[in-house]
C-alpha cells in the first residue's frame, strides 16, 4: 500500500485534469471559426488538434475515474495539479502550429512551437515567429487567444464552470492564485469568486475590443490585441508589434487598459458587487501600481525630452507612457525600439516589470503587494533600533500582515533572485552575451516578453539555440506559477505521506 500512497495525488488530480484539457480543446473552436469564416487556409490545422487534446483529456479522465472521482483535492494536489496543467497544455496547444508550420517551407521545430504555446500561456508575449504578418489570422489569434485564457487562469475557469467536478475547487483557486495572501475569500463560495472574476476580465475584454475598434483597428486585429491587452501578453499579429498601426488613439485605449489590467481584479469585483467605486482608490497597492506606472511613463518622457531623443511634448509623453506601461506592466508592447533611448531607460524599464503589478492582476512578477510589505517590513526593523521595545506592526488595507506571511513574502524574494541568477548563469554557459542572458531571464520569468540586444523589441528569440529556448521556456512557467508552487514539486517532503 505504500507504493500506492506515493502516487495517491496523481489518482486525485487526473480526472480534474482530464476535464480541463477537454474543456481547453473546445477552445480551438474559436480560431476554428475564425479560420473558416476567413476563408485563411490554416482550418485544416485545427478540427485535428482538437480531436487529439479532446480524446488525450477524455483519456487520462477515465483512466482512474473509478478511483479519484471522489476523492477531496488536498492542499498538495491542488499544487501538483496546477504544475501539471501548466506543464502539459501549452503541449496540446502547440499542436495547431505544428500542424500548420509543418507542409510549409519553414516548419516549425517542437521545441519552438512549445516555447510560443508557454509564451502565450503563460502570457510572457516572446516568440520564435517572424513573418508575423503573413500568419492567417486564425494562427494569430490562437497565438494571442492562448495569452487570454492565461491570463485568468484556465484552473480558474475551470473552477467556475465545472463546479460539478465535486472536489476541493477552493484548493484548486489558491494553488493558481497569484500574490503573497491567497486565502481572502470574496464570496462564501469558491466557485462564486471565479465566475466573479471572470465576469469583470470579460467586461474589460468587450469594452477594450470596442476601443481599438472606434480607434481604426480592424476587427480582427482589435480582438487579437484585445487578448494581447487585457491578459498584459503582448504577442501581435505584426512583426513591428503596435508600432504598425500608427495609431495615437488606439495607443491611448492600450495605455488605458494595461494600466486597469496591471491591478487586482478582484478588487474591481468588490467595487462593482458593492457598488462602492471609492474602494479602488483606497487600496494602497492599486494607487501603488498606478502611481509607479504613470509616474515612470511621465518621467521617461521628460528624460526623452532633455536627451533630444524627442522633441515634441504630446509624442513624447504618449511615447514613453505607452512603452513604460506596456514593458512595466509585463505586457511587451512596442512602438519604437527602445533600446535606442538613454541606457538608463530600458533598463529602468526591464527593473519595472518585476514590481509593478497588483496581486490578483493578469501581471506577474514580485508584485506590489510584497513591496508594500518589505516596504514596511524594513521600516519597522529600522523604527525596532531606536525603539526595540515598540510595538509596530506590518499592516496593509487596515489589517495586520501576519508573520507567516511576511516569512512567505522573504522566502519569495530568495528563490526570485536566486532563479534569476541561477538561470542567467546557465544561459552564460552558452556563450550568450551578458546583457541578453540576464534581459532573457528577467523578461521570461516576469512574463514580460522582449529583453534587450538580440531578444530587444526590434528583434526576437528565434536566433536562441534549442536549449536556450527550453531554458526560457522553463523560466517563464517559473514565473507563472510564482517558483515554490512548482520548485516543491522536486522535494521529498512533497511526495511524504
């Protein structure tokens, strides 16, 4: 029986696994349609696809149904699911462009058409594509519909929508919940709270569709970079990403809606549930992120303006506010190349995108919210100095940080920085340069996309070799999932019954 108990979570999690790669196939319906409707020549690609992924979750679901179907999630298998959700979808998602790329002239290899599967789910927004433009739209839109159900979780939408599943979704919700307190329920059921969440990501989606709509996009490329937008992916259907359309208006409409992108959503939830929109503005980590993104966007166009790289003060600022929000807020829109500006500003720019997202948004990286808190954390050891004896706690939003989670919130910090470090290291061993190992690392396990030099915004990671791209590859599902929740998957207290 002791060999059965090591793989007792496996028998929990394949049959809610199985369930979420059959509902991720019927997503392929929607580029499916796009494709016949467009008459694009890629439909061919997708009704095979999935068929595969469809029979493969139909598969590992009835394969130990009789013993897991009703068994209670525990907290271990919540995380193992999760790890193995990430890991196996983008697999069936890459499975259309292999299809595709494959009788053209430039096929495309596993290993990249993996890569631009775990970009786009794991809204990262790098790529391997160039010819962009040339792509069918419905490959387009796969590529950036990919970074949309990312971007809110599928785990989440599974909890929303198969709540007939009968096991723990609350452990499901958390394990997948990004932010240093994943415990805070909004509604008194799990299930409630994902469809709420949900609810708000799709309000935000139709209303930023109709803007770059009303702004001059075409339909299809204002729901293709909708996707892109609201889940802060950033993958385009143009090799020269935004700076395409040459669009002041839809500038502004992106800029609008990554910076509401780059906050809690649940947060909007709250509001909108208790119709008290003064909520929004008193969350401490909300006007953290919107005076950190605003406020660096306006100070990059000052410093545009005193080095002459622009001259007039309407372009400059719309300039600096779209590409400083896009890059901070882990989406990696474009405009213009950037790293042609001061030194000082891209990496400025590339040292945002690690912090200035909420909890609870479509961002990742460290977060505000852990800022916030080592903020004040630092402030009450250096207040216990003069004042040993003083009681002063960490308190965020009126209540009183814990110990524990401050602990969590340290141990977070160690395993970023040594992640960073530890994979810049491994990408050194390659010969890579310096500036593009470390720009690789941070844009990948930010989730941010386009880095500096050779993966810069005027380039991309198609020159990588094929263990460079795994390398990439395996930081941004360590970024997605925040590091321990998948790292603790490779130690023995794990697997400890």
């Amino acid at each position: 029986m002791k060999p059965l108990g090591s793989f007792m979570p496996f028998l929990r999690v394949f049959p809610i696994l199985g369930a979420i790669v059959m509902v991720f196939a019927l997503t392929m319906l929607v580029p499916l349609g796009v494709s016949l409707w467009t008459q694009d020549g890629a439909s061919s690609a997708f009704p095979v696809a999935m068929a595969l992924t469809f029979v493969c979750g139909a598969l590992m679901r009835s394969a130990v149904w009789r013993v897991g179907h009703k068994l209670e999630l525990q907290k271990r298998d919540g995380i193992l699911l999760v790890g193995l959700a990430w890991t196996l979808l983008p697999l069936f998602a890459c499975v259309p462009l292999l299809l595709y790329f494959g009788p053209t002239s430039t096929p495309l290899s596993f290993t990249d058409a993996y890569f631009e599967a775990m970009s786009g789910l794991t809204t990262t927004g790098a790529t391997v594509l160039v010819g962009l433009d040339r792509l069918p739209g419905s490959i387009n839109l796969w590529r950036c519909f990919l970074q949309w159900l990312g971007g809110m979780g599928i785990l989440v939408l599974a909890v929303a929508i198969l709540p007939m599943l009968g096991v723990g979704g609350s452990q499901l919700f958390r394990a997948e919940a990004t932010g240093p307190m994943k415990d805070a329920k909004l509604t008194p059921r799990i299930t409630e709270t994902a469809k709420g969440l949900w609810t708000v990501y799709c309000l935000l989606s139709l209303a930023c569709v109709l803007g770059y709509w009303l702004a001059g996009m075409s339909a299809l490329d204002a729901w293709i970079h909708m996707f892109a937008t609201l889940s802060l992916g950033g993958l385009s259907s143009h090799d020269s990403s935004f700076g395409y359309f040459q669009l002041p208006a839809a500038e502004w409409v992106a800029i609008v809606f990554m910076l509401l992108a780059s906050c809690n959503f649940a947060l909007y939830f709250v509001a909108l549930v208790k119709r008290q929109p003064a909520r929004i503005w008193r969350d401490a980590e909300w006007r953290g992120s919107m005076l950190l993104l605003v406020g660096s966007g306006l100070f990059i166009a000052g410093l545009l303006l005193v080095k002459g790289s622009l001259s007039d003060p309407v372009v400059a600022v719309r300039t600096a506010l779209f590409n400083v929000v896009s890059i901070a807020s882990t989406t990696g829109f474009s405009t213009v190349d950037y790293t042609t500006w001061p030194v000082f500003a891209p990496l400025f720019m590339l040292m945002l995108s690690g912090v200035a997202t909420s909890a609870g948004s479509t961002g990742a990286g460290i977060k505000m919210a852990r800022i916030v808190i080592l903020v004040k954390q630092a402030r009450r050891e250096m207040a216990r100095i003069v004042h040993p004896r003083a009681v002063n706690p960490v308190t965020m939003g009126g209540n009183v940080v814990d110990s524990s989670t401050i602990f969590s919130v340290l141990g977070f910090m160690l395993v970023y920085g040594g992640t960073i470090i530890g994979l810049t290291m491994v990408l050194l061993l390659t010969d890579m340069p310096f500036d593009t190992a470390f720009s690789a690392v941070v844009a990948s396990v930010n989730n941010m996309g386009p880095g500096l030099n050779e993966v810069g915004p005027a380039g991309n990671f198609a020159g990588l070799s094929d263990f460079q791209t795994w390398v990439c590859a395996l930081a941004m599902l360590l970024g997605r999932l925040e590091m321990l929740s998948f790292l603790v998957l490779f130690t023995p207290g794990f697997w400890r019954k």
